[in-house]
C-alpha cells in the first residue's frame, strides 16, 4: 500500500483533501505536515489535529512546518485568502480543538525520514508553498532520488494565473522554493489551475452530505458552502469552487484520472512574470522529464470518485 504525505496550509480545499485521503483506502495516511498560506502554520497544524479527530482518524500524526518563505524573515495571511477560507482557514466554522499536540518532530526532518523509511512507496503532496520540500531536499539532496512521486497543487501552464495573469497563488508564497523542486530532479506532477477549476463543486453537492445527520457531514457542508460562496464574488463565471486540493490527492491515488505533459519546468523569480511555471528552455532538450504536467482531467470520473469517498467517510465519521 503505498504512502501518503500531505503538506497543508489548511484551508477549505485542503480539509476536503485531507478528506479524500482518509476514505481512499488504496493508500495510507501516513503524517499531515503543516506550512504557511491560506493560514498561519499555527493555525493550519490546530485545523489538521481537529479535523482529523472529527473525521475519525486521531492516528493521523501532524508536524509543524516552516512558518514563512525561504526568502522572508515573517508571513501574513492575506485578506483576499481569508476571504476565501474565513478567518480560521475552515469557512469559520467552529469544530472542537484536538486534545492531541502537534508532534515534537519537525516537518522537514519528518519527510526526510519518512522518504528513508518507505522509498518509492511513498508519495508526497503539497498543497501550499514548497518551502517544506526545498528544506529536505537541501539538507538530503539524495531524498530526490528514492522518493516515489511528488504531486503537488500548484502553478499554471496553459492558463493564467489566480493572482495575476501567469501566477498561482501557492508558487507565489515562495517562488523560489517551488524553483528549486522543479528544477531538483525529482520526480513531480504538477497539478495546476489547467485542470483544478474544471473540476468544479456546487450547493448540490453540498446538500449531500448536509443530508447525512452526521457532525462530519454538516461540518464539510457548511464549510465548503462558505467556500462556493466566496467564488459567488472571485469567480462567478465557474459556477462553483475550483477542487484544487483534493485533485492533487486523486492523482495520488490514481494517476489516470489526468492527462500530463511530460516537460522539465522551471519558476520565473525575476520580473514581471516572476512566479510564473512555464518550461525551462535549459533542459527543453534533455531527453529524461523529471516532471509533468496535468493538462487533462476526467471530471466525471474524478468527480464520482470525490463524492463517493468522502460521503462514505463523513457518513461513517460519527
């Protein structure tokens, strides 16, 4: 069974992919490691230990992560991401603290050792800035090689950007960071806006799991309704919330549900275009691609697969 790692900064999004991963049981849940974005890494840690409680699964172990870029000495959340997430990074909705601690571990240490202990059954999603990733990766640059597959949230390659026209709001937190993976050689899908906001959520949905009657239930509904709601005003042309989260988690667990591009990718740093993930011309040539990039999904198929896994879960959570 292979092994899963999600770094988060968790918001709405990323709660419905913690979600995703507690019911597919293709894979193990095996550390959630927490960074900066959407929420204060504090912030993030305590949501993760609550919502794994709620959803059942106490055995899940988080680690705290580093608390701002790679570049910057403190971090801010931003006002557009709690609009979008609520103050508390879960729609403002109240669940009870966990009773259990963040783990005394750090994040990086743990996902060396984790990488150290399974190998090629492990993989690794991050769904907020990859400062975590980069700070493994430059204290055991050799993790690059025996890891089984990165696939993260993140970045924009046929299509423009969510905080300005080529920038993705997870690249933008650390530009430099998600550089250095991409550029690393280690083997990463790039799950991207091309393909994250045509797999679309709507109050239909929603209403499912409110029609539960459990405490998991009505906690994901009234959560994801806050979320659908902020898109009423950022993107009202989508109809409904981007999955961006829970798709990287999807394509963890079933690789076919895109179709990817295989290219060696790089992160602009300087410029107007700083931020942007696009092809690095450098390595165009190269005959091994250490990356690709989901240019294609199967919506119904990976829609099917989001309801039916996390409906089961919040009707079994209580």
């Amino acid at each position: 069974m292979k092994k899963l790692i999600l770094d988060l900064d968790t918001g709405v999004d990323d709660a419905l992919a913690i979600s995703y991963a507690l019911g597919s049981p293709e894979i193990e849940l095996i550390g959630i490691t927490g960074t900066y974005g959407n929420v204060l890494v504090e912030q993030g840690v305590r949501n993760a230990l609550a919502i794994t409680d709620l959803l059942g699964h106490p055995e899940v172990k988080v680690y705290r992560g580093l608390p701002h870029s790679s570049t910057t000495d403190s971090f801010s959340v931003l006002p557009v991401s709690a609009f979008i997430h609520g103050e508390n990074g879960i729609g403002d909705v109240t669940i009870p603290d966990s009773k259990r601690e963040v783990e005394t571990e750090s994040a990086v240490d743990f996902i060396i050792d984790a990488i150290k202990t399974y190998g090629k059954d492990l993989i690794y999603v991050p769904t907020g800035p990859m400062t975590n990733i980069q700070a493994a990766l430059k204290k055991a640059p050799e993790i690059k090689d025996e890891i089984g597959r990165i696939v993260l949230m993140g970045g924009a390659l046929t299509v423009p950007g969510n905080c300005n026209a080529c920038m993705e709001a997870n690249i933008s937190q650390d530009p430099e960071a998600a550089d250095y993976l991409f550029r690393s050689g280690a083997p990463t899908t790039m799950i991207g806006l091309d393909v994250t906001l045509q797999t679309l959520l709507t109050y239909k949905e929603t209403q499912q799991w409110r029609e539960l009657g459990t405490t998991a239930g009505t906690f994901l509904a009234d959560m994801t309704d806050f979320y659908i709601k902020a898109y009423e005003t950022t993107s009202p042309h989508l109809g409904g919330c981007g999955l961006h989260d829970p798709l990287a988690v999807g394509v963890a667990v079933d690789p076919t549900l895109v179709t990817t591009l295989p290219i060696n990718m790089k992160v602009d740093l300087e410029g107007p275009t700083r931020g942007r993930t696009i092809g690095d011309e450098t390595r165009l040539n190269d005959p091994v691609k250490t990356m690709q990039v989901a240019v294609g999904v199967d919506v119904p198929r990976f829609l099917n697969e989001f309801m039916t896994r996390i409906t089961t879960l919040a009707k079994n959570a209580d």
